[in-house]
C-alpha cells in the first residue's frame, strides 16, 4: 500500500514481492554491524520475514511498520546508502 509520494519518491509498505530487496539488505555487512543480523539466508527466509514480522507482526497489530522509499518513475528501492545521494539532490 502506498503511504504518500512526493516529487521523485514513493513511501509504500513493504510487499513479500520485496523478498529480495530485503534478503540482499539484510545481508551487507553494514547492516548486521549496526542493526543485527535477522537470520535471512536464502529467499524463503526473506519472504517468511515479510509476511510474518512485517506485514503480520507490525502492519496488522500495530497499524504501522517499516516502509520502502523508490525513486520515480523507475521503482527501483532505495537503500540506506542511497540516502546520502538524496541529501545532495
């Protein structure tokens, strides 16, 4: 679902098609070092992680959860390293 859009972006929920955005995420280096590593080997665990800690645990009981920020009009998914980009756009 599509939280809200500006000129460039979209904030959207994270979708189990996002499976292997998030397996290649969660593996960098960076990632485990300053937020843990979640168990995520292959794509099956990526895919488990969204439809049961992200779209069960926090969108259904919370009513809020991690979101996914793309570039327009090409979709692609942002990673945190892309974030320093955007600050100079």
């Amino acid at each position: 679902m599509m939280i809200t859009t500006a000129d460039r972006l979209i904030l959207r929920q994270i979708e189990e098609s996002d499976a292997d955005f998030l397996l290649a995420l969660m593996n960098e280096p960076a990632y485990h070092t300053m937020i843990g590593d979640r168990g995520l080997r292959v794509p099956e665990d990526a895919r488990l992680y969204c439809r049961d800690d992200i779209l069960r645990a926090s969108y259904q009981r919370h009513g809020f959860g991690l979101y996914l920020v793309c570039l327009i009009p090409t979709a692609r998914k942002i990673t945190p390293y892309d974030r320093i980009l955007l600050a100079f756009w």
